[in-house]
C-alpha cells in the first residue's frame, strides 16, 4: 500500500507534467505522426519508471504497491487533463468534443499501460529497494587460511 500518499501524488503530478512538456516538444517536431505518437509512448515508459524508482527507493513494495500507485498517477494525470490539457486539445470546439478527441487517441491508452509497466518493472527491480541500497563494506578482519 502507499504509504506516503503526498509523496505518490506529487511523483504523479511530475509525471503529468514531464508528459505534458514532453508531448508539447515532440507535437513541434519535424517528425511523421506515428513517429510522434512511438515517442509520447515510449516517454510514458520511461518516465514512469524513473518516477516509481524514485518512490520505491524510500518505500519498498511489490506489484501490489505498483498497481496502486499506478492508479493514483491515473487518477492524478486524469484530473490535470480534465482541468489544462482539454483545454488545448478542444481548440475552438467545446469541452465534449475535446474530451471525445482527447480520450480517443489510441497512444494515450498505449501510454497509460505503459505507464503501468514502467511502475512495476520498477517495483520489481528494487526487490523492495534492495538494489538502492549500496553493497556492504568488505570485512576488514583478515581470515587466516589455517582456519
């Protein structure tokens, strides 16, 4: 379970935003629309997996713990598009039909799943935050070899 919910919900909120200035960049490339669309899905990827080791690193969990802090970054990310970023995609049209084009883009679900991957292949390599932790110190008594 999440046991700082300020620090999920924060991590989730820098997602939305590394995903909202990331997207902007990628829209104003010179690059093919399905060019566009792999790099958005790949950026979920691997920004949600910096993101969840950051927060695996000072709370150990499972898979368990990723789905639910997954779904908190939904619940977070959804929230922040229904307030900013419908705005700039309805351009013009009203809110429903903004919402319609928003949510009907099949690299936005793409993401989002791959968001989740991210979150768990996170949780998953820090057995709980044992890879964060630094390797103990060698043993500085010297072993005879008579035993």
């Amino acid at each position: 379970m999440i046991k700082n919910w300020k620090f999920a919900i924060g991590l989730g909120a820098g997602f939305w935003v590394i995903m909202f200035i990331g997207v902007s960049a990628i829209m104003v490339a010179l690059l093919s629309e399905i060019w566009q669309k792999i790099l958005e899905i790949i950026l979920a990827g691997v920004a949600a997996f910096i993101l969840a080791r950051l927060y695996f690193k000072k709370q150990p969990g499972e898979v368990k713990d990723a789905l639910v802090l997954g779904i908190a970054w939904f619940i977070v990310g959804t929230i922040l598009d229904l307030l900013i970023t419908i705005q700039y995609v309805k351009a013009g049209a009203n809110y429903f039909a903004g919402l319609k084009t928003f949510y009907g883009m099949w690299n936005l679900w793409v993401g989002f799943v791959l968001m989740f991957v991210g979150i768990i292949i996170a949780a998953k390599t820090t057995h709980g935050g044992e890879l964060m932790k630094p390797p103990p110190p060698p043993s500085s008594t010297p072993t005879s070899p008579m035993g």
